[in-house]
C-alpha cells in the first residue's frame, strides 16, 4: 500500500461471498410490517446518525434508547427492520424478530455473538484461526492473578464485553499484580457484572487499527459482497479512544494481513452492514482484537474523509443499496474529555485549518483534514490544545 491513499479513488468489492443468502425487506411475510419503517435502538451519538442516515433514504425512523424498549408496548403495526447499537439487549432483539417479524441488522447472532469477547475470540481462534495476542477469560480476583502469572506479564484487563475501554486495567510487573489485583477485577465486573473478566497479553504494538467493513449487494452481480473503508488508525489512554486518523500508513504485508482478518470475520458472522474490526500492528503483523456489528466511534472520523460517512454506509448495505466506500481527503480526529466550552476556545481550536469542533457525549471531538494524515493529525493536535 502507498504511504498515503490517493483521494478520490472509487473503492471496489473486495471479497465476493456467493452462498450467503441475501436480506431483503419482504412486507408480504406478516401483514403488519411496514416496509418503511425502521427502528433505531441504542443511546450514543452514533445511533442519533444512524437514524438520520435512514431518514435521509426516506424511511420513517423511531428511534429509541436502551431503557425505552419493550416489544410489549409495541402493537398493531412494527418496524420491518430493527437496527440496533451498543448494549441491547439480545433477548430484545429476539423477541422483535420472533414476535414481531421484524429483521434484525445485521442478525441477532452477531449481535450476540460480538455482545462477548469470549465468544467473538473463539470464533477468531477456534473456527477461523485467526492471529490473536494469548488470553484467557477468569471469574475471580483469584483466577486473575493466576492466569496473568501463566500469560506472562504485563497483561491488559478489560471487561467480558465490548465497552469502548471502560473497565480497562494494564497490569505491568508482578508489583501491580500485588496491589492492584481486586482493583483491576472490580473495574472490569462493574462494566460486565455477569460475564468473565478477559486478561490479555500485553504487547508493544506500533498502533490500533480499525477496519470498516461493509457488507451490501454489488449491482454489477446482484450478490453479496465486501467492500473496505481505508483503514483507521488508533490511539487509546487508559483504554479510552483519545485519536483517530485515516489512513493509516501500513506496509504492504500489515494491509493485506489486515483486510484479510476483515474478510473472514464478517464473512463469519454473516449479514449485511457496517463491521468495525480491531487489530493491533506490529510491524507487518496484524492481530485480531474484536468485531462490533455496527459503526463505531472512532468511525466518526469518516464525516470528515470519506464520500459516505460510515453511518450511512451501513444504512446503504442493511438495505443492499450500493456502497461507496471512497476516500475524499486524509483526515484526523482528537478526543477531548471534561472541557467546558467556551466561545473564545473554540475560535482558537477552528483557526487551525480544516478543522471543525463538535461535542459528542460530553468529550470535544476535534476533527480535521489535510494532504496527509499525519498533517490532519497534527492540525487537530493544535486545535484540541486550544480548547
């Protein structure tokens, strides 16, 4: 791969996947679906730009948060499709599915499936063999210890679930292991209570990485297939996104080790929408670190670099509409947690050039672009100093 991604290049379908059938929005199968009707759950930013994005396709949108569903108030007519974010429930999406006759995207097994840690990895080790850093998933403060002590130290604690780093613990020598063992178990539980706690392998990597991999319908086949967003490169603090940019610049072997843990992960889990996979670099090795079957936060980046921002990528493939996955402009994103914002810090932050400033969730979302990524990431370095 080029050091930098030439704008404007029409990306194309990366990975033909021909014996999977193909989600289509079939109103006739119970006469209460409403074919235009989609509903939204999940509370974060992301599920507020996923519902725009089908109200922008001319969908009637219902969007609600996690603590508002109940399929039991939901009578007389439902949504044909459900599209859901982080932390729904699953037996939820079962029981609209079930009862409701309403799709859910990308389907409620990979909702599940990637809802856990244990269970995506065992997809990525056990089924597809995919490189991943050696872990093992513990129910006690006791377990812990042990199994870090056999992993060999410093080991990464994080919850049983996806948590967008909360509950993230680096346990560095056998000093940390000592004090802060009940502390690092009782980070992680209180994000997972009723799941196993994962204690990872620590590696010095170079950085993270984020593929956004779209599933749809290619109109040049009329079948399913894959297309690739450049990829994301990312860099996190005490477990939580502080920077995101894209391209990365990956050497030739690293991309194509990337795109292939992409490929066959979604092709795993099935379905159709946007994937976000994430892998840590070291040098042209790539492993696998976890899958979500939705867009992701630090895809908010692609508002800014590519043709169709990836919320309403995965509108276009739940759909099977045709995707465009272009990059328009090499661009990056600095996360600001507690600041207060003030008039004058933002017009100091918004004279860095290309740069916008938006506020997501109580952080600062510093976004900018420029020739190149490193250029766009050091604008956006300036303009978050600002604020």
């Amino acid at each position: 791969m080029p050091e930098e991604q030439q704008p404007e290049q029409q990306s194309e379908p990366q990975q033909q996947l021909d014996n999977e059938p193909i989600t289509q929005l079939d109103p006739a199968r119970d006469l209460r679906c409403d074919p235009r009707q989609v509903l939204v759950l999940g509370n974060s930013v992301v599920e507020e730009e996923l519902a725009w994005s089908f109200k922008q396709l001319g969908f009637d949108v219902t969007h609600l948060c996690t603590t508002e569903i109940d399929p039991e108030d939901m009578q007389q007519r439902y949504p044909s499709l459900t599209v859901a974010g982080a932390g729904v429930d699953s037996e939820v999406l079962k029981e609209l599915e079930e009862r409701a006759g309403s799709i859910v995207a990308p389907s409620v097994e990979a909702q599940e499936l990637c809802s856990s840690r244990e269970g995506v990895r065992a997809t990525a080790t056990d089924s597809l063999g995919l490189p991943t850093l050696r872990c093992e998933f513990v129910r006690s403060p006791e377990e812990l210890e042990d199994a870090a002590l056999r992993l060999g130290l410093p080991v990464v604690v994080k919850p049983g679930r996806s948590s967008e780093g909360q509950g993230q613990t680096v346990l560095r020598s056998e000093e940390d292991l000592s004090v802060e063992v009940v502390k690092a178990w009782e980070a992680a539980a209180e994000v997972d209570p009723e799941g196993p706690v994962v204690v990872e392998r620590f590696i010095e990597f170079d950085f993270e990485l984020t593929i956004l991999a779209a599933r749809s319908v290619d109109p040049a086949t009329g079948e399913l297939a894959t297309w690739f967003c450049e990829p994301i490169g990312t860099r996190h603090e005490r477990g939580r996104l502080v920077e995101a940019w894209q391209p990365a610049v990956l050497s030739e072997a690293a991309a194509g080790n990337a795109r292939s843990i992409a490929a066959r992960i979604t092709g795993a889990l099935g379905g159709q929408g946007v994937y976000a996979v994430e892998m840590f670099v070291a040098g042209d090795e790539v492993y696998f670190s976890d899958a979500r079957p939705r867009p992701s936060l630090d895809g908010l980046l692609t508002r800014a670099t590519q043709r169709l921002n990836q919320c309403s990528l995965h509108a276009r493939a739940v759909i099977g509409l045709p995707i465009d996955a272009t990059l328009v402009s090499p661009g990056a994103m600095v996360l600001v947690e507690d600041v207060v914002p003030s008039v004058d810090g933002l017009a100091k932050a918004m004279s860095a050039a290309e740069t916008g400033v938006r506020f997501v969730d109580g952080a600062a979302v510093v976004t900018s672009t420029g020739e190149s990524a490193q250029e766009a990431r050091d604008r956006a370095t300036l303009a978050a100093s600002r604020l």
